[in-house]
C-alpha cells in the first residue's frame, strides 16, 4: 500500500482510475481501523515520535482525487457539499463510540477508538487518531492527523490542531491520560506528554516558550524539534513582564505558558470527576 500511495502521490496521472480509486479506498480503511496513522511512537527520536510521511501523502492524495459531491441530508434546510473522498465517518451500536446527539460531525479516515465520547457539536477532521476512552467535548476540534492518547479529556472549546503540511513535520501530539482544559489550543505539532494537565486557556505553539517554575527551565521549539511539555506536567496561562522599551515603561506584559506544579493527589483528585460523564 506504501509503495502504491507514494506512487500515485509523486507520479500525478492526467486522471485517476478505477484502480487508483480503490487503492485510496483501502488506505482510508486502514486509517479507520487505526492500522496507518499519520504519527506513531517510537522510543528511538527525542521527542517519542515519528511521523509517517507516506500517510500524510496518501491524506492528501484522497482531496487529489475526490470531486466536490453533495452531502447534503436535507438539501433545502441545510446543503453540504464536499469532497467524495471524505464522507462523514459510518458508525454502529458495535463501533463502542457514544456520540451524543446534537451536530457533531466526524470525518471519514480517521481513527476513534472504542469508548470514546463525542459531546455535540465536536468535529473530529481526516488523520486524526483518538484512541480508546477518550472524550472530545463540546465545541472541540482535532484537526487532520492529530494524535490524542488513551483516556484523555479534549475540553469544551479546546482547539487540537492537526499538522498535515508540510509533509516531514510531525502532527499535534496528546498522549495517554491528558487532560485538556477548556479553550486551550495546542498547535505547530507541539508534543503533550503523558499525564499532563494544560489548564483553562492554556495555548501551547513553536513561538511561545513554557517557563518551568518547578525545575527551573524553559521549553522552547527548536529548529529540529517541536515544543515538548513533560510528563505530569500543569501547565496553566501565565504572562511575563517586558523589561525594556516602552513596554516596560507602559507596564506591559506579555502571554506565556507556565508550569506552575507536577501532578500529585490533589490533581488527581481535582480532576476524577470526568470518568462519571463517560
């Protein structure tokens, strides 16, 4: 399938066959099934992961070849249209996913785990893998190809963003037990470790640096590697004085991540509540 996607990817015919189309078919299954994924772990790369380039090409293969069909359920009240390579995503009883009615909408080619729950209106996008146990809330985007771990909480309003291009850069990571506050974005494939806590309105990206008040450090991105949060880390919205200029003379501060503590058992028992919604 590898040698297949990277083909019809590098190698653009003047139009695609029947065959081809079938090709495509087979990968979305596989990213359905959680078989391919745009991002794997692997022990050997500094940040945990690797991305999986030939997946992001065959992600982007499939809006090559759809055409924009209608979607629509009641043309008259509310027409959708778009690519036929990318209906929304068939669920059953069976599948062990609980979407809540209410507007959600979940992509074909992407990856849902059994037990996760889905609150309306909540938007699951192409690539994205959310593994078993996990809720998205209400009003939360995971974008195209973001990882989200096992048992993690996507808060109301929360933005994951995803990372398809360019081809090489590794997507958004959430790894196992994370527990994403509300109107939080995490963006430009930064990596979320195991057992983090970001709180309400935290934003995590390459450009901003996270100040460790605990270990006395700062993460930063770098040129090769995204911005990596620790394990167990709380991270909550914190800001830092400009010390020079005519910031400083207006007392201006500026927005910066901090890591105010690791977890512990009043963490734990802060947030235990969320498995009696799932």
């Amino acid at each position: 399938m590898q040698a297949e996607i990277e083909r019809l990817y590098d190698e653009k015919p003047a139009a695609y066959s029947d065959a081809d189309c079938r090709v495509f078919d087979e990968f979305r299954r596989a990213l359905n099934a959680g078989v391919v994924r745009a991002a794997e772990p692997a022990a050997d790369t500094r940040t945990g992961w690797r991305v999986n380039q030939w997946v992001k090409k065959g992600i982007l293969l499939g809006f090559r070849i759809g055409d924009v069909v209608d979607m629509s359920i009641d043309a008259a009240r509310q027409p959708f249209f778009d690519k036929s390579t990318y209906p929304v995503r068939r669920f059953t009883v069976e599948s062990g996913v609980r979407i809540v009615p209410g507007g959600s909408s979940i992509r074909d080619g992407c990856y849902v785990g059994r037990g996760v729950t889905c609150m309306p209106p909540m938007f699951i996008n192409a690539g994205a893998y959310v593994d078993d146990g996990t809720m998205v809330d209400s009003h939360a985007l995971v974008g195209s190809c973001a990882q989200v771990g096992r048992n993690c909480h996507i808060s109301a309003a929360s933005q994951i963003g995803g990372v398809l291009e360019p081809i090489g850069a590794l997507p958004v990571i959430i790894e196992n037990e994370v527990l994403v506050g509300g109107n939080c974005g995490i963006y430009e494939g930064t990596v979320v470790k195991r057992r983090a806590v970001l709180g309400t309105g935290t934003i995590l990206n390459r450009s901003t640096p996270v100040y460790d008040l605990v270990r006395g450090v700062v993460h930063r991105a770098t040129e090769d590697d995204p911005l990596i949060i620790p394990e167990e880390a709380v991270v909550v919205a914190g800001a830092r004085a400009i010390t020079n200029g005519p910031g400083k003379e207006w007392g201006i501060s500026v927005y910066t991540p901090v890591i105010v503590k690791y977890r512990d058992e009043k963490t734990d028992a802060k947030i235990q509540l969320e498995d009696l919604l799932r």
